[in-house]
C-alpha cells in the first residue's frame, strides 16, 4: 500500500497543474473469466497512483481552483458480501484512510456528478481510453448543460487528464524507487533459480514454475506480465508464451520475466545455454549482444537523449553482424540501409514503472527528450537469428535478448538488476550442477 500522504502529495500537483476544472479518474473494472469467475483485480495504475485504494467500483473526482477538492466514490460496507469476497472500506473508512476530502457511495456518481460538474469550465479524464466511460460522461455533462436556463454551465473543454498524469509518473520519487529496487531484487532471484534448475529434458512450463515460485514466496503474488521461457527456435519469436516445449541439449533458454510488487513492475531477460555451457556460434553471438546492451547502459545518461542507448546498441550490434557474416559493408552503411532489422527489430527499451511498458512521452515536440534524474527504464538490445539460405547454418535458431532495469540518477545510472547473473562465467558458474 502507498503512504496516503505521498499520493494526497500527488493528487495537489494534479490540481495544481489542472488549474481549474473537473477531473474524473475511473479505477479499473473487474474482467470476467468464465461463466462464474473473475480475473484476479488489478487497479488502474493512474487511478492507484493517485489514490492508493486498490478496490474495485471506485472513481476519483479532483476539483481545481481556489477551493480544491478530492474525492472518492466507492462500494459501500456491506458484510454480507465481505462474508463472501472480503473486506470493503466503505465510503466512511476510505475518506479516513486515505485523506480523501469527502467520500461517497459509488451508486450515487451519477448523480453527484451532474452537481459537481456545474460550472466548471474544462473536463479533464481519460479521452477515449473506454468508450462506455466517453458516452456516460458526454451524457451527464449534457445533463449539465440543459440546466443553462438557471444560470449554470457545462464544461465547454474537454481535455486528456493522462497528459498531465503521465508526465508526473515518469519521475519517479524516491519511494517508488524503493519498490522498483526490491521487485528487481525478487525477480533477480527468479531468474537465478531457473538457472539452477534447467536441465535437459524439461519442459519450458516446469522453468516457469519455478519463476512464479520465486516471486510468490517473496511476496510478489502476480508476474508483471505473462513471462517468456522460450528454447531454440522459440526465442526467435520474441512475445513468445505458449511456454510448452522440452528443453534440448544444445538449445539455449532465454527467458524474459518479472515480477510486480506493490503495483511496480520488474522487467528482466537473461539468455542461457540448456547444457550450461556456451559454446562456439551461441557465445559469438551472445557477447556481442552483451557488448551492445553494456554500451547501451553506458549511454543512459542524465543529459542524453533518450536515443542514446539505442544507437550505442545499433553500433556494436551491427559490427558483430558484419563480423558473423549476417550483414555486410559498414557499420555506417548497414544503420543506413537498416539490413540489421532482419536480425534485431526492436527498440533497445521502454519506460518502467506501475505498467511494464510504462507512460511518459518519448519526445517532447519533434526532438528525443533528454533523460533526467528519476526516470527509469529498460536497456534490452537482442539478436534473433532463423535459418535462411544467407545465413550460416551455425547460427540458426539462435535467439538472444539481454534486459536490464535501469534508473537514471544526477551523476549517471543505477542498474537495478545488475545482480543477475549475465556474463558467460557468471551464467556458467551458477548452472554448474556438482
């Protein structure tokens, strides 16, 4: 749970920003799975950010201008239902609990909403985010708007709250940090238990279980998103999921996987060999891609923009193609005539933080913005290489990702996940079954 008082912080530089006008934030809803079932609930992560109330059929109401305003609409207490589906708050306990100004049954938004949107002049939500959300707000601002005859006024600007809210979430504060660093540390132990325990023979499923074991037991109870254990040819695809075949001799595993803590994504890949030991073509290629993703984290720099790390991983990446006879000419030629995508087709990384691939704008205008202090995100160069007639029947099916967590810091960088093991004698010496 997040200190109430950092997320009222929070929701004051929200209407400090928003200046006047209404801001409606809705949680997310619950998701069927099956006739009598439910997905387990994950809150949005905007609204929980704002809020720190985790509930489902809950919404958010800031209201900017000289006298602010924050509150909460919920399910009501009711102990019949908690008999069944645990503890609820209630409006009374949750406006308690998390320093909300006033709090409301969430049966009566609707019609709490047509008051408080009165003169208001601008609506900010989520724009298009949820279509069914788009026509109940449209509706009942509508519903505001026949009431002119009596002096009053709709908002007459609608506007993307997310604008503001995504910029905020891309810097993170210390204790978002805090997190980060610890789902890091649980999934770096995750990642050393499957290495510890692949052997030939088993199936990709049976090193996910291990995986989930390790979060679970530390307190991570979901993955951040469903984990990739992908072996020989499989790790050429890269959102591989099915997550079923058998491990070979000779195959290497890469696995890209992580856990959520407290909201918080983890977000790490590692590449292996199944035998434990790399060998010819698969160690060629792998400490190229270790060169790129180390020059890649080298420039992710307070003050660099954030295509520096992509273009450092582009320079080695595309000097070890040339070298494996992939790619030919120079390494200025081949980034011109873009002939490594065939090999490596992704971004070197993402923003990270309550989503996996987490908000914030990549450019601000037409330019690449800067990295700055707080930011944090992913350094993921690979190599993905399927058998082709110009290709080196050496290298088929070798598939490579190497994934980081890294948060930029005022003197330079700090790798979150730096402790998993990644180098070829690191990898080596904990797989080395006695």
């Amino acid at each position: 749970m997040i200190d109430p008082n950092i997320c009222a912080q929070r929701r004051t530089r929200l209407l400090n920003q928003m200046q006047q006008g209404i801001a409606i934030i809705p949680n997310a809803p619950e998701q069927q799975r099956n006739s009598d079932a439910d997905y387990p609930y994950r809150f949005d992560s905007s609204f929980y950010y704002l809020s720190g109330f985790a509930e489902p059929e809950s919404v958010l109401v800031l209201i900017a201008g000289a006298s602010p305003l924050s509150i909460l609409f919920c399910r009501e207490k009711d102990m019949d239902r908690e008999i069944w589906d645990g503890y609820r708050y209630g409006p009374d306990a949750a406006q308690e609990e998390f320093g909300f100004d006033a709090a409301y049954p969430i049966a009566q938004l609707d019609e709490k909403l047509i008051e408080l949107m009165e003169n208001q002049p601008a609506l900010f939500y989520p724009l298009g985010a949820n279509a069914t959300w788009d026509q109940r707000l449209l509706k009942l601002r509508d519903a505001v708007q026949k009431k002119v005859r009596s002096g009053i006024k709709a908002p007459d600007e609608l506007r993307d709250v997310r604008v503001l809210i995504n910029e905020m979430r891309l810097f993170k504060d210390s204790h978002e940090i805090d997190i980060l660093r610890r789902a890091a540390a649980i999934s770096t132990g995750a990642h050393k238990r499957a290495m510890q325990f692949t052997r030939i023979g088993h199936f990709e499923y049976e090193i996910e279980a291990e995986l989930l074991h390790e979060f679970c037991r530390n307190g991570a109870r979901d993955p951040a998103y469903t984990s990739i254990v992908a072996a020989g040819a499989n790790a050429c695809v890269l959102h591989y999921i099915a997550n079923n075949a058998r491990l070979h001799d000779g195959d290497l595993l890469l696995i890209d996987a992580g856990c959520e803590l407290g909201g918080y994504a983890s977000d790490i890949t590692r590449t292996y060999p199944v035998n434990g030991r790399f060998l010819g073509a698969q160690k060629d290629v792998y400490e190229i891609v270790l060169a790129a993703q180390a020059a890649a984290i080298a420039a992710a720099l307070p003050g660099n923009n954030w295509e520096a790390p992509h273009h450092a991983a582009l320079r080695i990446l595309a000097q070890g193609f040339i070298d494996l006879k992939l790619c030919h000419g120079t390494v200025d030629g081949v980034l011109e005539d873009e002939s490594y995508k065939k090999y490596y087709m992704h971004r070197t990384g993402h923003w990270l933080g309550l989503d996996v691939h987490d908000v914030g704008d990549y450019k601000t205008g037409d330019q690449w913005r800067a990295l700055q202090p707080g930011m944090v995100l992913t350094v993921e160069p690979g190599c993905y290489i399927r058998p082709a007639d110009d290709v080196p029947m050496a290298l088929w099916n070798i598939g490579i990702r190497i994934e980081d967590d890294v948060v930029i810091t005022d003197t330079g960088n700090e790798v979150l996940t730096d402790a998993a093991p990644k180098t070829v004698n690191e990898i080596e010496e904990v797989m080395r079954h006695e």
